[in-house]
C-alpha cells in the first residue's frame, strides 16, 4: 500500500500536496481546552511526514504561494496599520514594536548562546513568536545568501521549517497562560470584572459570539400601534413624531385598511395604525404615546434592509458615535439605525464613545430610501467592492516583488526583504490605498481571505514536503534544547512588555494592557482566551492596533535574523 502510495505522489507531487493539505487541517482541529493546533501547523507536520516518501516538487509553486498570502496580509491590516501610527495611539503602537523587539534580541541571544545556524534561529523566531509568514521571509532570505552551497540552502530552509513546528506549539499555548492566568493572578486582577468596568466606562460592551451563535435579542424592532383620540401623535406630521422620539420613525401610515404613501409631511389622524421601528428601549413605552400596540395587518409589508457600509467621509473620520449622533439632525437620521461595527474584519463593542477610523464597516438597518440618504455622508456600499480590481493587484504583486528586489545594509550586515516582504509591504501600501479611495484596488474580503488562508497552506505544505527527508536529523540534534529556547522566546518579551508597558507607557487599564500583550504577539488563540474571559468585546481595539504592527515587524524579522546571524550549516 504504502508503494502504491508512493508512486502515485512522486507521479503527480500535486496530489501530494492537496492530500497533505486536507489531512493537514484535520489534524489541525486538533483540541485540547482551549488550545487548537490550526491547520497551518497541521499541515507543516502532515509535510513533514508525507514528505519523508521524498517527493520534488517545484519550489516555484510555494514562491508564488506566500507572495500572495504575504500580500492578502498585508492589503487587509494596510488601513489600520497607516492608522495606527497617531498620537492618540503612540503608546500601543509602542508597545507592540517593544514586544518584537525584546522578541528579536531573545531570537538572536538563543542563536548566540547555543550556536544555532541561521535557519534554525529563524525557524525558533517563526515558532516561538508564532509568526508564519517568517517561515517564508527567512527562507527567501537564506536563498539568495552569497557564498553558500545549495545543499547548505536547504539544510536550513528545513530547519526553518522544523524549528517552527517544534516551538509553535508552546508558541500558542504560552500566550494564553501569561494573559489569562499568570500576569492577572500576579496583578491581582479579575479579568471579567475588569472588563466589565471598562464597558461601562464606555457605555456599553457585549459577549463574544461562538461561530453559528446570533443575539436574540435585536436592538430595534417593528411594532404597529392603534392611534387613538387624545393620542400625543394625532394631528402631528410624521417628521415631527420621529424628532420628538429620537430613536424610533413611523415607517408607514394605514388609514381604513389601506397603506397610505407615507413621507415626512403625513398627518397622523386618529383611528390610523402606525407601524413604528426603533430602539426595543424606546418601545416599550410607546404605547403612551400613539395608543395601544396591535396585530400588523396580514396585506402590510414593511420592507427594509440592512447595509454595509464603508465609512470613508472625513468629517466623520475620528469621531465617537455619540458626537456623530449628535451631529447629524433628525431629518437625516431618522429610519436608519446602526446596530454593528467591524474593524478589520472584527466586531466592536456599539459604545457612545467609540472612535470611529476610516474603512470601519458599519451596519445598518433601515428602509432603502433612509440608507441612501445617510450613505452619502457616510462612505459607499461594501457590494461596491464585490469585484477584484485585478489592475492594480497586478501592479501590487509586481511591486512587491520589485521591492523584493532590493538589498540594503543594517550596522554593516547585508539585509534583502525578498519577495515575501515586499509583497508585505506593497499590500500595505495598496490596502491603505483602498481604505482611502474606495474607487481603486479592491479586493473584497472574502477574495483576500481566501488568498490569505489558501496561499499559506499550501505554501507550509510545500516547506513540510520538502523538509522531511532531513527534518529528523535536525529534531535529533536540535528538537529538546529548540523546545526550551521557543518557550523562553514565547514567555520572556511578554512578561518583559508588560511591565514596559504599565509602568513607562502608562497603559494601567488591565483589559487594554492584556489586549496589547497578546496584539503585540499577533497571537490569535491569545486574543480567543481573552475574549472569552472578558465576555465582552472591550479588547479588541487595543488588539487591533498592535495585532496590525506586529505582524508588519515580526514578518521582516525574517530576513533580520538570517542577516545578523551568520553561521552555516
């Protein structure tokens, strides 16, 4: 069987690769608490031993791959990234370059210290640092080293890859005990009361939501009202009944069975059923104020929907919801209720105070004619960005490689990005141009997800395929000691950050100061556990903001490491 096997891969080595894919992610859902292997890693392992059958294939293919996983990347983080680097965020954008860097000394000490070659230290960087694109950047950047032999090239370019499945285990799990259980317990904090302080500072917050969960509870509804004689609504034009409400709109008037062409100057009369949509708080008195609540009639229709939209407008830009709230008057907004908002992807807690940056989605319901009204001070449709602008994805994959190109010197060391790191910073580059001109360079999210999630499976795939004829040669020379040294890597720059960040840069409140640990880390089964012991969405701001700089510094660490460290294999 396992003849049979090996024929058909060396046959066909990309049946191979979508077999170690598959078999990778299942491995990948892999869960033990509340630790997840993830498919990434699934199927570096799942690699690694397929690849022990000696398959070739093209090392091309897995060059095309990270390109564009490491520009879907950096497209998707360029808006918040560019935004980030304000003053009102300087502290937290502080805080994650201190986390790569203390990460990066920790990296090269280690290679010092156990004289470690330079794929090896670069594979203990992506692994206990938990940063797979370094696996990519570093490789890169061990190819095109002068005066080394192929055969040395791909000694570490396996231990790259075998350095990394050896310390991303620990990698993941660490940043999950130091935030949810180490530095609370040191600190004396209870991460959900915390975080419950901290939604009401805001006026707000709410619990995170498992995949497949919704809220039952919606914040605005549709309820239909009996008007009767002495009603506070009898004889009012619609417009003035909805800016004496303020958080809810008569949306349609039926007079004598028949629904009327209801605008803004319709005169509500007595004995008129109003179906009225608003805040659940607000109705629930609203009976006082039109008449008792009745049936909806079976021939009323009441269309509406909700939109996505981009908020790209300037005058809105920096602002919190509670001053545009109180910017826009009732004619504008009455009918249009906002009831989510994304960032990068990520839902924000609906708080009076939130700051609002350019390219956050904002959901909103309301009857078509509403939403165009407010859309136009708002932004455009997230539909408007349903097709790939593949002219300037082109332009952008071509200047990455440009860039790539380059070689530059830092203290004397000659340092090359690669592919991979231009690609990184061109999709910077473009997705900061898409937030702030939403006529260019789309990609809408499900096509760079796709990029993003596709482009580095199969991109580890490949390195695992290729690494395992020499991946247990390394793990018998190096695997105990690469171990220790990734939990050492993975452990001491948060501990380190930490209390860089609370006692120099001021970051006191406990749920930001977490928040900023795990975003500096770009540790994503951190941020999980965070939020699940938070209960509530309040850290994902500070996890934005410092997610979006990591894995812009982490990533070029890469090449960084293989520069600075110098021995070969």
């Amino acid at each position: 069987m396992l003849d049979v096997v090996d024929q058909l891969f060396k046959a066909a080595p990309l049946l191979a690769l979508f077999v170690t894919v598959s078999l990778g992610y299942t491995l990948g859902r892999l869960t033990i608490g509340q630790f997840v292997l993830g498919g990434v890693a699934g199927s570096l392992l799942m690699g690694v031993l397929i690849g022990q059958l000696d398959i070739d294939i093209d090392t091309s293919i897995k060059n095309i791959f990270f390109a564009l996983f490491i520009y879907a990347v950096g497209y998707q983080g360029g808006p918040q990234f560019f935004r980030s680097i304000n003053k009102r965020s300087l502290n937290q954008l502080v805080s994650a370059f201190v986390m790569c860097l203390v990460g990066l000394i920790c990296v090269l000490i280690s290679a010092w210290s156990f004289d470690l070659d330079r794929g090896t230290a670069a594979g203990l960087a992506a692994g206990g640092l938990t940063q797979s694109a370094i696996i990519g950047t570093a490789g890169d950047a061990v190819a095109k080293l002068a005066g080394v032999t192929a055969e040395q090239v791909k000694t570490m370019q396996t231990n790259i890859a075998v350095g990394y499945a050896v310390c991303y285990i620990f990698g993941n799990l660490g940043p999950i005990i130091v935030v949810t259980w180490f530095l609370p317990m040191v600190m004396k904090w209870d991460i959900r009361q915390e975080a419950l302080k901290l939604a009401k500072t805001m006026s707000g917050g709410k619990a995170e939501l498992e995949p497949g969960q919704f809220n039952a509870i919606r914040p605005v509804v549709t309820r239909v009202y009996q008007v009767t004689d002495g009603s506070k609504a009898v004889a009012k034009k619609v417009i003035d009944i909805d800016r004496e409400l303020t958080d809810a709109a008569v949306e349609s008037v039926m007079r004598d069975g028949t629904a009327l062409a209801t605008s803004d100057d319709t005169l509500v009369q007595a004995g008129d059923s109003v179906a009225v949509t608003g805040k659940v708080g607000l109705m629930v008195n609203a009976s006082d104020y039109f008449g008792p609540e009745t049936a909806a009639p079976d021939s009323l229709q009441l269309v509406e929907e909700q939109r996505e939209i981009i908020l790209t407008k300037k005058d809105l830009v920096g602002k919190t919801i509670g001053q545009i709230n109180d910017q826009l008057d009732i004619e504008t907004q009455h009918g249009v209720y906002l009831v989510a908002i994304k960032r990068m992807g990520r839902d924000l807690p609906m708080l009076s105070n939130l700051e609002l940056h350019k390219g956050d989605e904002l959901l909103f319901t309301g009857a078509a004619k509403d939403l165009d009204r407010v859309q136009a001070l708002i932004g455009y449709k997230i539909t408007a960005a349903a097709v790939t602008d593949f002219i300037f994805f082109g332009i952008g994959m071509a200047l990455g490689i440009l860039i790539g190109l380059f070689q530059f010197k830092i203290a004397g060391i000659p340092v090359t990005i690669g592919t991979g790191g231009g690609c990184l910073l061109s999709g910077l580059l473009f997705g900061w141009l898409r937030s702030t001109h939403p006529r260019f360079a789309a990609l809408p999210t499900g096509a760079s997800n796709f990029l993003r999630d596709f482009g580095l499976a199969v991109f580890v795939a490949i390195v695992g395929i290729s690494a395992g004829p020499q991946a247990v040669s390394t793990i018998q020379q190096y695997g105990l000691t690469l171990f220790f040294l990734g939990i050492g890597v993975t452990i001491i720059p948060q501990i380190v950050t930490f209390y860089f960040s609370y006692y120099v840069l001021r970051i006191r409140n406990p749920i930001e100061a977490l928040a900023c640990v795990v975003g500096g880390r770009s540790a994503n089964p951190g941020f999980a556990a965070l939020l699940a012991k938070a209960g509530n969405a309040t850290p994902v701001v500070s996890f934005t903001v410092t997610y979006a700089v990591a894995n812009v510094f982490l990533t070029i660490w890469g090449p960084l490491v293989v520069g600075i460290i110098t021995k070969n294999p």
